[in-house]
C-alpha cells in the first residue's frame, strides 16, 4: 500500500547510504548539546539530500523541539536572528550552524500572521517533527537525520522523489509559493543544481504566479538571486528562469530591451557559461560582475539613447547608470559596495578602448582593471566587433615595457583625435 504524505517512514542506517563521517564535527556538539539539555534535535534539510545523492554534503543545519530561547541558553556563543522566522546562529569560529525550531501551523495565533496575497510576514508557530517537515519547502530538503541512531526520518516521501530525480514541492503549490514567493526561485535553483525535472503540479503554478516576486522585499531578493548564480549552475538556473519568465519580476529593464540587440542574450550566456568554470575551478566571482552583465543591455540602451541626444558619451555613461541602478534597486536591492565597482566596470568598457599615451600603462593601476578587461573579453565572446580590443590587452599585458610602448606607438595613426570621435562607438551597436 502506497504511503502518504505525513506518514512517517524511518530508514535505518543499513538501508541508507548517508555517511555520519561526513556531518560536520560542530553540528554534532549542537545536536548532543541539545539532546543532553533533555530537547530532541536532528540534522535535517540540504545536507542529507546531497549526502544521499552521494555529494559532499554542505551547509549543515538543525532542528529541534527547543524554543530558540532555550537554544540560546544551551549555547553561550549564539545569537538569535530573524523576525518572520526567528533561528540561532551558533557560531563556532568561522562556521555558523542554523538551528531552526520544529515549526507547527495555527493562523489563530499572532505569531503566524499573513499578508492579503497569502504570504507569511511571520511565522513563529512551533510543532513537531512532523509538522515541521510539512512545513518546508521541497521533499527532498524535509529528510532528518538522527545521529543517535544513524536512521533517516522521512515524512514527505524525499527519499523516492531523490531516486526519481525531481523536485516536489509539499502540500498546495499555489498556496505555498503565495506564503513565500521565494519559492519560485528555489524550484528553479535546486532543479537546476541538481539536475532534477520538476514535478508537474509543483511546475504549473510558476509561470502565471511570477508577479509574487514583487511583494519580496528587494533586500533578500539580492541574497536569492546571487544564489541561483553562484552554485556553479549558472548557465542551466538562467535557462530556466527564461523558460518560466520569472526574469520579468527580476530584471525589468533588462528584458524590455533585450530584443534590441544579438548581442545581449549572447553577453549574459558567455557571462553565465564563465561563471561556472570559475567556480569550478575555485575562482573569485564577483556579484559585481554577475549583476553587471544581468544589466548591461538596459543600460547601454539607455547610454544609446542619451548619446543621440547629444549627451558626451561618458557623461551619457554615468546619467545612464545612476538611472538603470535607480530603477533596479526598487526590485532587487543591490548594496553599495556592488554598484560602485559595477559601475566601474561599465566605464572601463570606453576607457580601455583609449590607450595613447600613458592611458594603457596607467589603466593596468586601475582597481578594477581586470574585471573590466574580463568584462570585454565577454562581450567579444559574444560577438560584439571590437577590432581585436581583448587580444591586444591580452598582449599588453604580458609584454616588456620596450613592446608596451611600441605597441602603443603603433596605435598612433589609427587613433582619431578626440574631436573627430564618433559619439556612438561601432563597438556598442544596437
């Protein structure tokens, strides 16, 4: 007979491949602490599901019966955080292990209070095991694990939908993405990270119910939009969030243009494809750099337009920029210290196109040299004509200071002096 949701099935340890070698050694003393405190607690979400599927399991998190108070108490080097759901951070040196209470489902209380849409502005109801597997989001993250007794707690049949490779959302999945329209985003990250289809009635919602994104405050859209990019799935998370229209709510600006231009589409594929290589490789991705070429065709065509109304092209470049970053900030709320390198990163895409003179030698100086250099070299990735601009900074770069200056020599009698320039730049076509 088939099980049903929020029948409990227990997996023992024999019939489960899930290491308790690979839990984090700090997120066993949590759940010791806890259970000696006299409170029940387990390992539970992403790190069980990756550590069924045979990955290095990550991101080690805990739920208990305790009430975040009382896990403060038990853990003198923790703070409680959160309002709509209020967790404890415990900290240990530089790793931090999120313990969350068993949530539980009373809208008779004012600690679980909804918006007109549906959506949770608080949610501070505690239950059990059960009720708080029914509680989150996915199947495949409800699993809890027991290193008691090494057995996998399995309430929502995550185990069967990991064996199918498809992610199932719990309960109504209208209902629950109008509780946290989140949601929709983390369908398309965990399908796309983990190579998994998308079950049928927990798709179908998805397309028409994108405008919940809007009610998302813009902050924790930054948060969840850099995930769905820097999981090394970048170029399969952007795949879907076109095919779902989800980009939309995101990025407005950008998908108003983005049939202006061959080169937009291209720019933020190659964008994507370089993202997960350096992540595979263990390199630096800047949110700098991701959130510059999501925006690059809403600003350049709003650049183009300033241009052709006889605005002077850098001048053009920063009313552009402070217009795009101004209407984005009111859907996703980028923080400071992203928009200014960002914005450098734009305005190095003229400057490095000027290298009489000192202006090359002393550009390599530049804080942001190399994401811009890297910048334009995706943009040639892309198809853009930039009459070999990339190669020959490639070459500058490497060379001795003797073939710098020949280099720069060379350019001389190609170079038109500033007063024949033309406004708009071959380089920037629409």
């Amino acid at each position: 007979m088939a099980k049903k949701v929020g029948t409990l099935q227990v997996i023992p340890p024999k019939k489960h491949n899930f290491s308790h070698h690979d839990i984090s050694h700090n997120a066993i003393k949590v759940i010791e602490g806890l259970n000696r405190a006299g409170f029940k607690s387990y390992l539970v979400g992403g790190s069980i599901r990756d550590g069924l599927m045979g990955c290095n399991p990550k991101d080690f998190d805990v739920s208990t019966d305790a009430t975040p108070e009382q896990v403060r108490k038990v853990f003198r080097h923790s703070r409680i955080i959160g309002r709509r759901f209020r967790i404890v951070h415990v900290k240990f040196g530089r790793e931090i292990i999120e313990v969350t209470t068993f949530r539980g489902e009373s809208t008779d209380s004012e600690q679980q209070v909804e918006s007109s849409t549906g959506q949770l502005l608080r949610d501070n109801v505690y239950g059990d095991m059960r009720s708080d597997a029914l509680r989150r989001d996915f199947t495949v993250n409800a699993l809890y694990y027991s290193p008691e007794d090494e057995s996998i707690y399995d309430y929502t049949m995550g185990i069967k939908d990991i064996e199918k490779r498809q992610l199932r959302i719990i309960g109504d999945p209208l209902t629950r993405y109008k509780e946290d329209p989140v949601r929709l985003l983390r369908a398309i990250r965990f399908a796309s990270k983990l190579g998994f289809s998308i079950e049928e009635k927990t798709a179908a919602p998805i397309r028409d119910n994108a405008h919940l994104l809007t009610h998302v405050p813009p902050a924790r859209l930054f948060d969840e939009v850099l995930k769905l990019f820097l999981n090394g799935s970048a170029t399969a998370t952007y795949s879907l969030l076109k095919d779902y229209q989800l980009l939309d709510s995101l990025f407005p600006s950008t998908m108003a243009v983005m049939d202006k231009s061959p080169y937009f589409e291209a720019l933020i594929d190659a964008v994507m494809i370089n993202t997960d290589k350096r992540i595979r490789n263990n390199k630096r991705v800047t949110p700098a750099f991701i959130y510059g070429a999501l925006l690059w065709p809403a600003f350049i065509y709003e650049q183009h337009k300033l241009v052709e109304n006889k605005v002077p092209i850098i001048p053009a470049v920063h009313e552009a920029a402070e217009k795009v970053i101004r209407q984005q900030q009111a859907f996703i709320a980028i923080p400071k210290r992203f928009t200014i390198p960002m914005r450098q990163i734009w305005e190095l895409q003229w400057r490095l196109a000027l290298r009489t003179g000192k202006r090359a030698e002393k550009l390599l100086s530049h804080e942001k040299f190399r994401a811009g250099y890297d910048f334009l070299l995706m943009r040639e990735v892309a198809g853009e004509r930039l009459n070999g601009l990339g190669n020959w900074w490639t070459r500058f770069q490497d060379a001795p200071e003797e073939q710098r200056e020949s280099m720069v020599q060379e350019l001389q009698p190609k170079q038109r002096s500033p007063r024949k320039r033309k406004a708009s730049p071959k380089s920037h076509t629409l």
